[in-house]
C-alpha cells in the first residue's frame, strides 16, 4: 500500500512535539548583522587562510572585536579581568604589524586562537568557571564548538527574515559564487576538449585567471564561514542559561605516597647539586682531572634542567592539590615541597649560570635568548608554589596564568633578534670569535638584524638561498627589497620591514 504524503512519522504528534525546529529570534539587528559578519568571514579568509599571522590577521582582530562588541554589547568589559584580557589580546595582534619573526608570529597565532573564544565567551556570560581555574578550558571549548555548530540555522533565519529585496541578497551572493565556481572548473575543461573554443575563449579565461581566480575563492570561503561565526555571534548575545556548577569536594588522597615521592626528589637532587657543585666551584682544572672539557661541560645541561624544573613544579602543585591535608604527614609534605621548589630554583640558577658561560664563549642567538626568557618564567612560577605551600589556599593558577600572560607580552616588546645580531657582529669585529654565521642572522631571523650586518665587511663571502656563494653587500640590498615588498601590501606590512626597507636610503 503507497504511504499518503501528508502521514505522520511513527509515533504521531508526540513523535513531532519530542522533535520541534529550532525557532531563531531574528530582530533588524540581526537581519543588520548578518551582511557584516559575512564581510568579516571574506576578511578573515583573505588574511588568515592566505598570509598568515601577519598585519593582516591584526586587522582582522580588531575587525572581529569591533563586530562582537557593537552586536552583542560592551557591558561585560565592566569587569577588569575582561578589560585587561582585551587589551592583552589586541597587543598580541599588534604584534603582527609590529615586528616581522616568524617564530613570534606563529606563537602569537597560536595564542591568539586560544584567547580570542576564551574571551569571546567570557564576554557572554555563558561560561560559570573562572578565568583561573583550569577547568575552565574544557569549558570555554565546549561553549565554543555549541555556538559554531549548534546554531548553523541563524544565518539562513536571518537571511529569510528580510523584506523586498534584502532578504534576497544572501541567495543571490550564494548563487552568484556558485555559477562563477562551475565557470571557473568547465570552461577550462571545454576549451581543452575543443581548439577553436580555446582561441575564442583565450583572452577572457586569461583576465578571470589573474583578477578573479582568488577573489572568487576568498569569497566562497568567507560565505561557508559565515553561518558558523554568525551562529557564534547569535550565541553570544544570547547564551544559553547558565547552569550552576555541581559542587564537588576536593579529591584527597593519603598524603603518604607524595611524601615518599618528593622525599625521593629531594635526595636526587641534593645528590645531583653536591656533584654539580665540583664542577661550579672545582673549575676547569677538577674538570680536566675528570677528563672532561670545560666548554663540553658548560654547553650542555641547561635545556634538561629547565625541563626537570617544569617535572618538579607539575610534583609540587600535584601534592599540595591532592593531598589529605590532615596531621604529620602533610607536614612533612609541605616541607618536603617547600625543599623541592628551593632545589629547583637552585637547578633553575645553576643551569642559568652555565647558560651564560655558553653564551659568553659562542654568543646569543634567539634559542639562548628564549631559554632566558624560559628560565625567568619557571623562577616565578616556583615562587608562586613556594606561596601555596606556605599557604595552602592560595590559588596558584590564578596568579600563574596572569604571570604567562604578561611574560609573553614583556618578551614580545624585546627586540631579540636585533639583540643577537649586535651581539654576534660585537664579538666578530672584536675578535672574541674567529668566525660568524651570516646566514643564521640573514635569513634565520627578521629584518631587526640588516642594521647590525651592515656592519661587516662587505666582501664577506657567504651563501644565499639558493645555495650559491656570494658576497654579503649584494645579499643585504636583496633582503631589503624583500623588506618593501612586504610594505607594499596592506597584508604582509610591519614595522620591522618598514624599518629596513628605507635603512638603504
């Protein structure tokens, strides 16, 4: 028997009342709304998706904080830990224009694309954890993928709301980018299937190919993004109710098994330290004795103690969390990590001290610089387990995270590369060190270090990118021409290129 057209699904109007459509509340703003979240998608996709993290993907934070604080309001920035994180987020992006390390750049992305939906999320209320429990990651993300795929029905809600003509612009933009795409894939194909076809077809294929081919890409990809980010933007300004934290008891296990675990720590490292100490204080002569060089002793170690100092922190924090904090035992534990983080702030200056041996003997270069900048930030996050373990309540992730955050702003402000390049032309010239690694600064590093490169002789024979060898004063002008090209395009300009493309003038 043929099924009527109009039959109801198994189970009947219950089966329908179990199931109801998502009904979108669609007001003129929205209907606003959704033309400039599309521009913005189009943007996005033109910096992000083609160039990068460069001065581009900074106009396009700022575009998109421009777009969230206008649709779904600024009334959250009343509180300080959302002004601060806003401000810490923008200079991030700033960064992009300001200097021109790849390697900056590429960790600034990655930080960028952690901290833009934290915050995002933070502004809408819908997030219950604080900022500073690290809970609050898994949180954030779940937030995050229910706005990008749990309202993909808002867009095209927004877009049938429309009245006259508006509500036509979204098919017909849809439409329009679908008709050029078949274009674009079958005239290609028909001219090759037919001679006369291609000649007749020749001159236009070619003015498609060099001034529609990518604008048309760009654009079909800013319209696939554009439901998500809308459906993002509709759930911020309407977040889901919030639910209230179930409340849960902190775990507590017997103190016993991190007493014997750091007791363990500690007697390594104060075996480790009392044999390291010969070495600091014995000098190369007990070395010798040892049968080991002094600058084979200094050059290693450094980058293991920083990553032991990391081990002994996530052992701390892990027992004072943890622990049963109940009689001799969580005594015994508190001094037994109270001894562990004195221990590895001594690790901590003992590997920093042979780090500056190191550098006094071969020179920075940004690893070194970085492993620095590493060490500082591991000092401080020991100092702050010192206090928990003085303290027990107080709240160790809520001063280390503003702690990382400010220390990645602080080295980003450094003009490291420059730094490295004066240092290693200062010690060339001077003699300390009978060689130096042109390329290393040339193409290793950002323009910051064509000013101190200029420096050397001119008639210093190195090799290019190519592998052929060539005379350094005819590599600087190249990588100056690299410079403005980069100014040239609104996407690629920075500061730093800025700087070195008029350095020759």
């Amino acid at each position: 028997m043929q099924k009527p057209e109009n039959a109801l699904p198994p189970g009947g109007p219950a089966k329908l009342a179990q199931n109801p459509a998502k009904i979108y509340e669609i007001t003129p703003k929205e209907r606003l709304f959704l033309p400039l979240t599309a521009a913005f998608c189009v943007l996005l996709a033109d910096t992000l998706f083609w160039y990068g993290p460069t001065a581009g993907l900074a106009a396009a934070v700022f575009a998109w904080y421009v777009l969230v604080l206008s649709y779904a309001g600024s009334a959250p920035l009343a509180l300080r830990s959302n002004r601060v994180l806003l401000l810490s987020i923008l200079f991030l992006a700033a960064t992009l224009a300001l200097g021109s390390n790849w390697y900056f750049r590429l960790w600034n992305l990655l930080a960028l694309l952690v901290l833009l939906p934290i915050h995002a999320l933070a502004l809408s209320g819908a997030a219950q954890l604080p900022w500073w429990r690290p809970a609050m990651l898994p949180e954030r993300f779940s937030l995050l993928l229910r706005g990008l795929f749990g309202h993909l029905g808002a867009a095209p809600a927004a877009a049938a709301a429309g009245k006259g003509r508006s509500r036509r612009i979204l098919p017909a933009a849809l439409g329009a980018v679908c008709a050029l795409a078949l274009l674009l894939f079958l005239v290609p194909i028909l001219a090759s299937a037919d001679a006369l076809f291609a000649a007749a077809t020749a001159g236009l294929r070619q003015f498609i190919l060099t001034h529609f081919t990518t604008a048309l890409w760009k654009l079909a990809l800013g319209l696939f993004l554009t439901p998500f980010i809308f459906g993002l933007l509709y759930s911020l300004r309407r977040p889901a109710p919030p639910k209230a934290p179930a409340a849960r008891g902190r775990p507590a296990a017997d103190a016993l098994v991190f007493v014997l675990v750091l007791a363990a720590l500690d007697a390594l490292y104060l075996l480790f330290l009392a044999v390291q100490s010969a070495g600091l204080f014995g000098g190369a002569e007990y070395l010798a004795r040892r049968g080991i060089s002094y600058a084979e002793w200094a050059r290693s170690g450094f980058f293991q103690m920083a990553g032991v100092t990391a081990v002994n922190l996530t052992a701390v924090m892990a027992a004072l969390a943890f622990s049963r904090r109940e009689g001799r035992l969580w005594a015994a534990l508190r001094a037994l990590a109270a001894l562990l983080a004195l221990e590895s702030l001594v690790l901590l200056a003992s590997a920093a001290w042979r780090m500056t041996l190191y550098v006094t003997a071969y020179g920075l270069s940004f690893k070194r610089c970085m492993t620095y900048w590493g060490m500082v930030m591991m000092a401080l996050f020991l100092l702050a387990a010192a206090r928990k373990v003085q303290k027990p309540d107080f709240s160790f992730c809520r001063q280390a995270f503003p702690l990382a955050l400010a220390g990645w702003l602080v080295i980003n402000c450094v003009p490291i590369d420059y730094l490295v390049a004066k240092n290693q032309v200062d010690r060339y010239l001077g003699g300390e060190s009978d060689s130096i690694d042109v390329e290393y600064l040339l193409y290793g590093l950002s323009y910051d270090t064509l000013s101190q490169l200029e420096r050397l002789d001119g008639g210093l024979i190195c090799w290019d990118r190519s592998g052929c060898q060539r005379r350094l004063d005819s590599l600087i002008p190249e990588r100056r021409t690299d410079a403005r090209e980069a100014c040239a395009d609104w996407h690629t300009w920075s500061l730093s290129a800025c700087l070195a493309a008029g350095g020759a003038d």
